[in-house]
C-alpha cells in the first residue's frame, strides 16, 4: 500500500501536496494558515485533554500557529475523507446550476 501524498488544510480544507516535508514555516498554499500546527496534527483530538492524544508535556497555548511539537504528524488524506469531499462539492455545484 503506498502512502498518501496529500492532506487537508485544517482552515480551508485546500488539498496540500506531501511529496516534500512539511516544515515549521509552511503555509496553506490557498488561505496561508500555517500547517505544522495541532490543527493539522494527526494526534489533534478536542475531546482529550490538551486536545492531543500522544503524552505530550509542554503545554501548546495556540493550536492554530506553527508550533515544535516533537510528536506532529500530518493528518493524511483517506480515501473516505476524499470521496466525502468529492459528494459535498458535486451537491453544492449542483444546487448552484439548477439556479442558473
């Protein structure tokens, strides 16, 4: 199985290409967010405590901006996640057409 090339924006969920590493001054190519952020972070959950399921001991105050986290993980695109996507738009681009 080969792994995923791409991932989602958090803000404005514009497709980022993987084939090079995201770095700490990376940004959204389409809304500028940064992109190594707990946001973007495969281990961003809201609903455990300091919203990140790996231990992580240094409390992160901005989970919006770039930040060191030795434990970030882009969150990859899933093929489910695409396909979802992919509904949502053809529905809106559809209920928009039949305004034309």
């Amino acid at each position: 199985m080969e792994p995923e090339t791409s991932a989602r924006c958090w803000q404005c969920r514009g497709e980022i290409d993987l084939t090079v590493k995201v770095g700490r001054y990376d940004n959204c190519p389409s809304c500028d967010a940064d992109l190594r952020c707990c946001r973007n972070c495969r281990f961003w959950d809201r609903t455990y405590h300091n919203e990140c399921r790996e231990n992580v001991s240094t409390f992160i105050r901005d989970r919006e901006k770039a930040n060191f986290c030795g434990s970030f993980e882009i969150k990859r695109t899933t093929d489910e996640e695409r396909s979802e996507a992919d509904d949502a738009r053809a529905r809106l681009e559809a209920l928009f057409r039949k305004r034309s």
